[in-house]
C-alpha cells in the first residue's frame, strides 16, 4: 500500500529537495560543538549587556529547531540539546544571502549547528547571534503542537522520542533514572559490595515465584527461562568466597501489566555473607534516604496524592499484627485448614487448591493491609509456604523476610537466606507439590543450587530492590511507563 503523507509532511519533502539542488546534505556531517545550551546559559547568567558587548563570548553549539519567528531579513528561532533551550538571531547580513536562504527551508524539528557570541536582546534575553549556520537534519515530520504536545498517553509511551523532544517532564526523568542508578552503585560501592554480572538464560525456573518467559535454544534443542530473579546465581558467589556482591539487572516475568507491573523490569539485589535480615533493614533503610538526599534533594514526596516522608525512622510491623489491626482476624492463633479456609470465604478470598493456611494469611494481607501502607514501612514474618528461600523464624510457620512498602507498593524485598541444604531441599519439594496442584509460579527444584549449599553457604542477608518502582517514588510518577524509556505495550489495533 503506498503511503499517504499530510501536506507538512508533503512540503518537508519538497524543502529535501530543494536542499539537496542547493548542494547541502540533508542529513548533515560531523559537527564539532564547543559549547551546550547550559553552558552558554551559566556563562550568561550574571553578565550584563555591556560585559557581553565588550568581551564577545564565542559559542559553537548544535541541536534541534523548537521554535521560529521570521521577520523578513531577521528570525528569532530556539535551539534545544540535551540540557535545555537557547534563543538564537539570525540575519541575512550575518550569515549571507546565500546561507540565509538555507535557513529559510528549515522547520520546526530540524536539527541544526551554529556559531556565533553571547549577547542580550532589548528585553534582556541571553541570545545567539548567529555568526555561521549549518544545516544538519532534516525532520520529515511535523512537531506535536506547541501546547499540547503528544495528549494521547498510549501515543506517548509508543513514540517516546517524539515525547522527549517535546516534554520536558520526560526528558527530566529520562535523565533522573540513570542518575539514581549510579546513586545506587556509588552507595553499594561505597560498602564495599562488588558489582557482578550473572546469566539471563536459565535451564532451571528459580529464585521468585512468578511465571517465566519460555525461549528455545536451537543448539542444545533444550528450553531456557529468561531469569525471574537473580537470586540463585548470586548466592553460588557467596559459596564461592565472594562475601559482598550485588548486580543491578533485567529480569522477566510473564504477568499482568498495570501501573505498577511491566513484564521486563529492573532490580538491584544484593548479599552480604556473614550478615542477616537486621542488615538488610538497615541497607535498603539508608539507601533510600541516601538517594532522596543526594540525587534528588529532598526528603518529602507526594506520590499518588499521598505525601511520603522518607526522614523518619521507618515503621517495622509482622505481617499477622497488620491483618489483626484491619480485619480483628489473629493468625498467631494455630487454626486448622479449614477453619483459615472458612475465615477466607467469610472475607470473600478465593482459596485455590494449593492453598496452605499460610497462603490465605499471605491473601488476607494483600487484600485487606498493603494499600494501606503509606508511610515507608517493614513487614515482616512472611509464611513459610510463599517463601523457600529464606530462613525460618522462631515460629517456624513464618519466615525471617521483610518486604518494604511505600505509598501500598513494594519497594524491596529482603531474607535471611536459608543456607540449609535439607531444608532447602524440603521447600524445593514442596513447591513441586504445589505446581502439581496449579501453583504455575512455584520454584522449580534446582539440583545445582543444592550441591552449591551441601559445599557450606555462610549466614546471609539479602536484599532485591525494584528499580522501576524506586525511581517512580523519587521522580513521583504514579505509572512505571513513565520511568521506563520504552515499556511494553499492547498492540495496536485495527
């Protein structure tokens, strides 16, 4: 089918065209720039019209056409690169007639280079003024209107280029992530933990319960999973000598998407041999102040209306005490199967056929508890059945796990590792049990991890971060698609 163009679209292509009998390239070659917009800005910033004017500051800067104002034989026009925008005047005396009739070709959009000095306008505006033009792309599509931009939220995720051109609140983020990820590193670094890199094929489905992405590999004809977690590999280090290691990595799970769930998300996790839960608390406790402070700036949120203060002492808090606070329902009682099942109907919790009594405790907080959890707080004492890695608490019905709640969503989650190689073996089992019953996002016994915990594990704590769900807090954003450049995204209909 051929294609139909608009009639800007249809013009920019005519414009091509008279660029290239003109001789210019319209895709532009190297251009060597000596300056950015904020460097020219902070340079400009406490200088008068009469500094500028008796010491000229030569400037060689490039980036794209946002805006432009013909006066005849004159323009305004506005530059943007990466850090910002910068007003530009350009006259036909300056530049040439010649050179002066190629930039009347341009349209908003175009990606431009030009020389030239500081100076400020009558109304005081730190301005370019042009000295050398040089066209460098051509931009076949018409910008999204000045005002509105993309409005189309799908549309948005869909052509983030297009949104990072025009919004600046995205560019903000897209530039904050990767500042709070070295943030991240610096502050792991910091402790002395060694950053490493662990597969993301794997032949054995491990290390969280959630369902995989299933891929082939056509040499060994054998299925791999695309990693659910970095788990297991990384407490084979800990085995292996390397007493503080951490990995910032992609992982895949094959559920829902909504606003806080994209099928590939990022994580930190992080061990530390020698070390237990009560690290982990203090680890994710002081990371995220640490973040808050240093790489944004502040300690108060507002996220998803709600505002979040990460200052205070955050709140620790079992698991049954939190049911017990919203539903009166006290699971330190020892009820039966069936008197938890007939207390979960009652509530109208579905109890599915692998369903434990520590299962409907797990639902019974979910449902009635985490949306609850405004503040940033600790809960702890997870059910041994939704937890086979980690160690048993004094109650051996729970474990010693905590998850980290913000704002109703989980932020971190943290064990004592279970370094028991019978016990272990004993939890891979009965996560068997419950994938024959249906449970599709139960472990998979993993043989090799066993045979690396039988060679002796030292007492650990571990952590997993969410990234994605971090960065949305920091940047107060209350849909992951905002904090992730390019998030899955249903198929277009039609």
């Amino acid at each position: 089918m051929k294609r139909k163009f608009s009639d800007q679209e249809l013009v920019r292509r005519e414009k091509l065209n008279t660029l290239k009998e003109k001789g210019v390239n319209p895709w532009g070659e190297r251009f060597v720039r000596t300056h950015t917009t904020k460097m020219i800005l902070e340079y400009g910033e406490n200088k008068t019209k009469e500094q500028l004017e008796e010491t000229p500051y030569e400037v060689k800067l490039a980036g794209r056409l946002m805006f432009i104002r013909n006066m005849g034989k004159a323009a305004f026009a506005n530059i943007r690169d990466q850090e910002g925008d910068v007003q530009l005047f350009i006259t036909k005396n300056n530049v040439g007639d010649d050179v002066f009739e190629i930039f009347k070709l341009a349209d908003l959009g175009d990606i431009i280079g030009v020389e030239g000095v500081l100076f400020r306008t009558k109304t005081n505006e730190l301005t370019v003024r042009v000295l050398k033009y040089t066209h460098l792309v051509k931009s076949l599509h018409p910008l999204p209107e000045k005002y509105h931009g993309l409005t189309d939220i799908e549309e948005r995720y869909r052509r983030r280029y297009v949104d990072l051109m025009v919004n600046e609140e995205a560019r903000n983020i897209a530039f904050a992530r990767p500042a709070i990820i070295k943030g991240i590193r610096n502050f792991m670094d910091d402790l002395g933990y060694v950053e490493v890199d662990t597969p993301v094929l794997s032949s054995i489905l491990g290390g969280a319960n959630a369902r995989p992405f299933i891929t082939h590999h056509n040499t060994l004809d054998k299925d791999f999973y695309l990693r659910i977690a970095t788990e297991i590999p990384l407490k084979k280090l800990l085995v292996g000598g390397m007493e503080k290691v951490y990995e910032i990595g992609r992982l895949f799970r094959n559920e829902g998407m909504d606003t806080t769930h994209n099928p590939e998300f990022t994580t930190m996790e992080a061990y530390l041999a020698y070390g237990d839960i009560e690290d982990m608390y203090e680890l994710a406790e002081e990371l995220i102040r640490d973040l808050a402070v240093n790489v944004i700036g502040k300690t108060k949120y507002v996220w998803n209306g709600e505002e979040i203060d990460v200052e205070p002492k955050f709140r620790k808090v079992h698991m049954v005490d939190l049911i017990k606070e919203e539903t009166g329902i006290d699971f330190w009682q020892h009820y039966t199967f069936e008197e938890a099942k007939k207390l979960a109907e009652q509530h109208e919790i579905k109890v599915e056929p692998h369903f434990t009594v520590g299962h409907i405790i797990n639902e019974f907080f979910e449902e009635y508890c985490e949306a609850k959890l405004i503040q940033p707080t600790f809960v702890y004492g997870h059910p041994i059945e939704i937890t086979p890695l980690a160690k048993k608490s004094d109650d051996p019905r729970f474990t010693l796990r905590f998850e980290l709640f913000i704002c109703g969503a989980e932020i971190a989650n943290a064990y004592s590792e279970l370094n028991d190689p019978l016990d272990q073996r004993e939890r891979f089992e009965e996560q068997l049990r419950a994938r024959e019953l249906g449970d599709e996002e139960a472990n998979e016994l993993d043989e090799e991890f066993l045979n690396a915990l039988e060679y002796g594990m030292p007492p650990s704590g571990g952590i997993g971060i969410g990234i994605d769900r971090l960065v949305m807090f920091l940047t107060e954003q209350n849909s992951i698609r905002e904090v992730i450049l390019f998030p899955t995204m249903r198929p277009l209909k039609g």
